[in-house]
C-alpha cells in the first residue's frame, strides 16, 4: 500500500523526475524553481539517479542543451521560471517545430519589471504559441502525477512533442504536501524506454531543423498544429491509464460543483483550491455557482469547455495576467472565443486579479462573483475588471 | 524521393521535417532569386578560375571548352564573378535583357 509522505513540492516533483528516469537533466537554477534542479543535482551527484546532469550558463543554454540531447534520443527534463523562460523563449519554438518530446516544468513566476520573485501567470501566457502541449496543476499530487504523464505523452509517437507542466511558484513548489508516490514498478511500465523515431545517429546520418523554403513551410506548419490538436487524444488516454495506476484521475476543463449552476467561475492554477472552498461556502449560503478549473491550456479544450458551460447564464474568468493594451486576461479571452459561435452561451465577465504574489482569500471570490454576476446583469464599460486595485 | 518537394503534402514530410537523404538542398532552384544574370565574352577568358573561387554559391564550373561559366540553376545573379573578373569577361546584364 502506497503512503503519503509529507514532502515540498519541488522536492517531490524532483522525486518524480527521478521515477521517469531520464537521461539528461540541463538546467539553470531561478527562483521560485531552484530546490526542484537543485534536488536532481544532489541526485545526480549522490549516485541515486543515473543521468547526465549539465549544468548551463543560461536557460537559452539548458533548452539548448536539451535539444541537442533530446535529438540523440535522449529522455530529457528541465525546469525554469519567469525570466529564465523568457531567456530560453527562442529555443521553446525550435523544440516544438522539431517535434523533440522534452519536458520542462515550469514554476510560475511574474515577469519583470518591477522586479518580482511572486506567483502569477504572466510567464505562462508569454509561452502560449510556441506549440507545446502544456498542463497547469492545482496542488503537489497534481505535480507529481503530471510530471510522470508529461514524458509519456511527449514520447507517445502520435505526439513527439515538448510538454510543459506548469505549476504555480511559492504557492506550490515551496509548500510541503502530503504526497502519494506511484510504485517505481508500476511507472517503470508506464514509461517504458523512449525510442525516438529518427535520433541522430552516426552510423544513420540524418539532418535536423534544416531550412524550409515558403513552398513548404506552410506544410511544416501544418503537420505540427495537426499533431498538437491531435495530443489531446493521447493526453486522455495518458491520464487513463495513470489512474488506473494511481487511483487518481484528471480531465482537461475539471469540473466542482458546476454541474446545472447558473453561475460558474473558471480559473487555472492553485487558486483553484482556494476558489472550490469559497464555492462550498457560496452554496451553503444558497447561491448557484459552480468551478471550472483548466487543467490542459494547450491543446485548448475546446469541446469540454462548451459542454462544461452549457447550462450556465453566467461565467466569471479570473486570470493571473494581463494581455496589456488588449482583452484583459488572456484565459478569458480564449475562453470568449471559445464560445462565440455557439447559439446559446453564457455571459462571459473577465476578472484580472492575483498578479505577483498577491493573495486571492475565500472573501476575495465571494467578491468577484458577486461582482461578477452583477456585470452580467448591468453590463460594464470595461472589457475587463482589474480585482482588487487600490484607487 | 517519389515526389518533388512542391508536391509534397504536410503528410509526407518526416517527423520535425527531418532529412534522411543527403545532399537534398541541391533540389533547391536558388537561380530563381536572380534580377541579373552573368553573360560571357569568352575570347578574353584565360581561364584563371578567379569566378569560380569567389562564387559564394560555388556554382560556377569549367564547361566543355574549358571556360568557366555558372550554373544557372543556382546563379543567384549577385555579380561577384564579374566584380572579380580581371579580363572583364563578365558583364552582368537584367534578367528582362535579351
């Protein structure tokens, strides 16, 4: 029988990486991701996990640096945030154009300036369209189990693309949870050795990210948004079968609550915790409101997310980001689009809120439904609310 | 390959657009970003070959009768040889030019 271990987040998902057995781990330590390169480190260094750990001048160079090794074949991990994502930006798309299955996890963090080491979402959204597949979690188990799914959806080879596991900074990673870990036994089966299709290899000379001329970019193109819509297949049958070894189950757009209710909330990330007890709260006191939590960003969930609100008259989306001089948040926007060629949808309100750090309390949500739900009825000037900002 | 690569359909293309086949960039026509194309005087050519090392496309090569001359497939029509062409064979002239 599998026990819960009390253990920080970073730490576990470095544990879990470990289980994944990888071949090469590049990375650059930054706040609030350190503890979980720093723990493979000791890993690698204490002789208890057998891979080539590189450690870079860069994060430009740690995605480098997977790439390269990802090319040979190799199973391969990193983990950034904020800044150092912003850093590697350039070579995330190159990984995906290359269809090279690394995994990274991502530990949310607010892009500069001002300066701030807190949790928001501005780095996530910064990545949206470098043609990753990529899953935002709600607490440590979520990590854990996600990190070990990551490489088996990368390495599927209806999918061979790079995988982001994006966790919330401070909320998450520096937080000590209890923590079930799968039997080694169990995700030595789950993730058996990763074969990739055509690695470079000397003795089968092959060249890679070569040049493509404008009569075949467009093709290039295509065939990598056909395989990125079409990961959402694998991602399902990927978090199937993990439950079956876990006991523990995940679906694109997470449902709390929301089945019939006429007001629903959205949000992605570890406020999500926070948000279903203040719904418990809400409805105790006798008012219809439901969650949605995304848990897959890309591929969009498009067809779960409309079933999801299809009974709903209101749905309130609150982002950890702002899209400046745009829509407002950039989840509520997607969310919009979503949802606009349906004949009947809900009023969709956008709420921009927790950036850097800043704590959204059980009150808070009592707040922004309320509010919310108040916009729907009198309509706003505003393409966005901006959550608690001092006037 | 079966297929040349202006028919070739997302479908057909390797994983990551990989190559598999060396030396494929040779099917690719460059000599159709020429403007100017090179023309020849070849009685003032003493065949020093000077054109063909400057070529930066490396496209130029002795014909039958020994002259050296580019290959039009790849000629991109930067005028390089006839910058380089001591005896003054080359003369760049427009594409449009007879």
């Amino acid at each position: 029988m599998t026990q819960r271990v009390g253990v920080e987040v970073s730490i576990a998902v470095a544990d879990a990486v470990r289980m994944a057995n990888p071949d090469v781990v590049a990375a650059y330590p930054i706040t609030p991701q350190t503890h979980i390169v720093e723990h493979l480190a000791e890993l690698v260094a204490n002789g208890e996990m057998d891979a080539e750990y590189i450690p870079v001048e860069s994060e430009h160079s740690a995605m480098s640096a997977c790439l390269g090794a990802a090319a040979a074949g190799a199973r391969t991990f990193t983990a950034t945030a904020s800044q150092g994502l912003a850093l590697m930006n350039e070579v995330l798309y190159v990984a995906s154009g290359m269809r090279l299955p690394i995994v990274m996890v991502v530990a949310n963090r607010a892009l500069s300036a001002p300066l701030s080491i807190w949790c928001d979402h501005s780095d996530l959204m910064s990545v949206r369209d470098t043609g990753w597949v990529q899953i935002i979690v709600e607490n440590g188990q979520q990590a854990v189990d996600n990190t070990l799914c990551a490489f088996r959806i990368a390495e599927d080879r209806r999918v061979l693309l790079p995988v982001i596991v994006h966790l919330d900074g401070f909320n998450l990673t520096h937080v000590i949870e209890p923590i079930v870990f799968p039997e080694q036994a169990d995700i030595d089966k789950f993730l058996p050795v990763s074969s990739y299709p055509l690695p470079l290899n000397p003795d089968k000379p092959v060249a890679m990210g070569s040049f493509a001329p404008p009569f075949i970019f467009t093709e290039a193109k295509w065939a990598q948004e056909v395989a990125l819509k079409n990961s959402k297949g694998v991602v399902l049958e990927c978090w199937s079968d993990f439950s079956k070894i876990s006991g523990r189950g995940y679906s694109p757009v997470e449902k709390y609550k929301s089945d019939g209710a006429k007001v629903l909330l959205t949000t992605m990330g570890s406020i999500g915790e926070t948000a279903s007890v203040a719904i418990d709260r809400m409805r105790a006191a006798g008012k219809d409101v439901g969650l949605l939590k995304l848990r897959l960003w890309r591929p969009f969930p498009f067809d779960e997310l409309r079933v999801a609100v299809k009974d709903a008259d209101v749905l309130i989306v609150l982002d950890r980001d702002l899209s400046f001089g745009g829509p407002g948040g950039v989840l509520a926007s997607e969310v919009k689009a979503a949802l606009y060629s349906l004949e009947r949808k809900p009023k969709v309100v956008g709420f921009v809120g927790g950036l850097g750090g800043r704590d959204i309390t059980m009150d808070g949500f009592e707040d922004i439904v309320n509010k919310g739900m108040e916009i729907a009825r009198k309509g706003s000037q505003h393409e966005y609310e901006i959550y608690g900002v001092r006037e | 390959m079966a297929k040349s690569e202006s028919e070739m359909t997302w479908r057909d293309l390797n994983i990551g657009c990989i190559v598999t086949e060396p030396g494929s960039a040779r099917q690719y026509q460059s000599g159709t970003w020429r403007s100017q194309r090179p023309t020849y005087e070849f009685k003032k050519c003493i065949r020093c070959g000077l054109c063909s090392l400057f070529c930066p496309e490396g496209c130029i090569e002795q014909n039958k009768d020994g002259y050296f001359e580019a290959n039009m497939y790849y000629c991109k029509g930067c005028g390089i040889c006839a910058r380089e062409c001591w005896p003054r064979v080359i003369k760049m002239v427009e594409e449009e030019e007879k």
